[in-house]
C-alpha cells in the first residue's frame, strides 16, 4: 500500500490531492505570532473568563472606594474610623452574603426562589416564639435551620414534582410564609432572651465579628461544594441543559429538590444571624432579601437562564452592594435613591449578560458553518 503524498495515486484516484500537514510551531513563526505560555492562555480561553471578571468586581470596589474618600475625606481621612467602617461594611454584607451562597447554587441549576426573605421571617420568629426559647440556643439554631430546610423542600416539591414553574411557587411561598410567620407571633416583635444568641452579633475574634467568620465559613463550604464535588458538576449541567443531564444519567428533579432545600437550609442561618443582630424576630424582618440576593448572584457573574456562576463573584456582588449602602449612609441620601442605583446596575449587568450570550452563541455558530 503506498503513503499519503500530496497527489492523488492511481490506487485512489478519486481521492484529491492532499496538502502536507501544517507545523503550528511553522505558522505561528511564519505570521509573526508565538504561543502563549499555560498561564496566560489560560487567562485568554474560558478558564480565565472567571477570574477576569472578579479582577473587575474588586475594581468596582475600588472606585467605590475612592468615591467614598472623595465626598468624606473627613471620615476617610482617620484610620480607626476605615477599619470600624469596614467591619460594618462586612457585618452588613454577612446576612444577606449567606442568603446570596444558597441563591446561586438555585440560579446556577436554572432555578429562581423569591421567598428567601419569607424563609429567613418564618425561620426567625419561629425559632424566637417562647417555647422555642425554653430549650435554650441549641433549641432554637435546631428550629431555624429545621424551618429553613423544611420551607426549601417544599419549594423543591412543588417545582421539581409538581411540576410549577420556580417564579410562581416561590412567589406563593412569599406571600404564604410570611402569613404564617405574621400568625405565629401575632404581628408582635418577638424578643430574644438568649444570650448565647444575642452574643453572636456582638461577639469579635481577632478583632472581627463572628458575623464575618459564618459569612467566610459559608462562602468556603459553597465553593467546595459547587466547584470540587459531584454535586457541584450536576448542578452546572442542570441548569446549562436538563434534558442533556436526565441523559447523563442525573436525577433532575431529586437535584433540583436538593437545591431549593439547599437555599432553604442558608436561609435558617441567615434567620439566627439576623435574629442576634436584632436582639429579636418580626414578620416583616428581611424585607427584600431575595432583591438582594438576586442582584448579588448577577452582578457576580451568575447567567440567570442557569449553567453558570462563581460563589466568589457571588460574594463580590453582595460587598459591592453593600459598600453602596453604606456610601448612601455617610452621605446622607435616601434610600430611595440608593434603591434606583440598585436597579438601574441589575439592569445593566443583565444587558452585558446578554450581550455576552449574543456574541458567544454567534461565535460558536460561525465555527459551526465553518466546520460544515
């Protein structure tokens, strides 16, 4: 049998003439182009798409930053006044950071929950009510994340076997658990009498609030789980193409089941560490903690149609907005006017998630037609 050359032979005629195989290491020399050592083409591919955008979250913050010492050079200007405000800063972020881990996983797998704030009310004052209280704080940690849990796989049910879409069924989960959280304490302020509780939000190591350490040790249990374990995996192929997965061999609706328990169980953490904070319990505590946690997830980089997003860029939302509260704060504006900043960035992180998806999916259909 004779070798390939580059004309046809006459053992194969109908074959057309090859050319020889190109040398990589030839063309680029040719064009003037050398390849780029592992790193930094791991930067230029999709791995580095990541790490890229958290480099532009902490710029975000940055600027922030300078905004603040630019209006408050007075306060700016005294270093014990940053330190206390940072860990303010990070004490405001701690809550709604914890909220904003179980929110990610959910919109990761294509979901959405919007009764998390409802799920952290029901959970606080269930776990503040006096006979809660009278098994002492091991009682009411146990009730809170038990509520939590709870709460989230009954949202888990109804969206993963009874088949409701994720919007409608923690829309209903809203509105419900704050009725029931509004008829267990009676439309009162329920107080907590627990130190141990209570000394959780006062309570510093090393100069830093416990607060922070929860915040820190959820955020790194988040990440493990979603970028080193199985778990992790499916979640991701859940949400980029269900059907794709059930193929794969996953159970969708027991992981789906799972997530939305998943959020439920941040969301019993979340109610103790409000709770300490408060010093109390009421239905209408945690306000608007699923805008929060919704906006956090997707100025983090969290695609909202689901396959995608990092706990750490995740993390970085939740400080931005934050910052941006306590910016409003020193300066004396009004809420209302920080609610439209934060509406007009949610608007404009959704628009570059667009335009991102638009391009990558022209791209990969141009290499499509040009491998056809």
């Amino acid at each position: 049998m004779s070798e390939a050359t580059g004309t046809a032979t006459p053992e194969r005629p109908g074959l057309p003439a090859q050319s020889p195989p190109v040398d990589p290491a030839e063309t680029a020399a040719a064009t003037g182009k050398t390849a780029a050592p592992g790193r930094l083409s791991w930067w230029h591919g999709d791995g580095g798409e990541g790490a890229k955008r958290n480099v532009g979250l902490i710029a975000v913050l940055v600027v922030l930053i300078v905004i603040g010492a630019a209006t408050r050079w007075d306060l700016y200007s005294n270093p014990d006044w940053v330190w206390n405000n940072t860990l303010t800063i990070l004490k405001l972020a701690s809550v709604v950071g914890v909220v904003t881990v179980g929110m990610t996983f959910v919109i990761i797998g294509g979901g959405i929950d919007l009764s998390v704030g409802a799920i952290v009310a029901l959970a606080g004052v269930w776990c503040t009510t006096v006979a809660t209280q009278s098994y002492g704080a091991g009682g009411m940690i146990f009730s809170a994340l038990t509520v939590g849990l709870a709460v989230g796989v009954v949202n888990g049910l109804l969206i993963s076997y009874g088949r409701l879409v994720p919007f409608i069924a923690t829309l209903a989960m809203m509105v419900a658990a704050r009725g029931l959280a509004a008829e267990i304490s009676d439309k009162q302020t329920q107080v907590s009498d627990n130190t141990f509780i209570n000394g959780i939000a006062s309570t510093e190591l090393l100069g830093i609030p416990l607060l922070v350490y929860i915040l820190a040790a959820v955020v790194a249990a988040g990440w493990v789980l979603l970028n080193r374990t199985t778990f992790g995996r499916r979640t991701v192929a859940v949400g980029g193409n269900p059907e794709a997965a059930r193929l794969a061999g996953i159970n969708v609706r027991r992981h789906t089941l799972l997530l939305y328990g998943l959020s439920g169980l941040c969301c019993g953490i979340a109610a103790v560490m409000l709770t300490a904070q408060a010093n109390s319990a009421q239905a209408a505590m945690a306000n608007l903690y699923e805008l929060d946690a919704i906006a956090a997830a997707i100025i983090g980089g969290t695609l909202l149609s689901g396959g995608r997003g990092t706990i750490v860029g995740s993390l970085l939302g939740v400080l931005i907005f934050s910052t941006i509260t306590n910016l409003f704060a020193i300066n004396g504006l009004s809420t209302e006017a920080q609610n439209m900043v934060k509406g007009g960035i949610i608007v404009g992180a959704v628009l570059v998630q667009q335009v991102q998806f638009r391009s990558l999916t022209q791209f990969l259909g141009r290499n499509r037609a040009t491998t056809a």
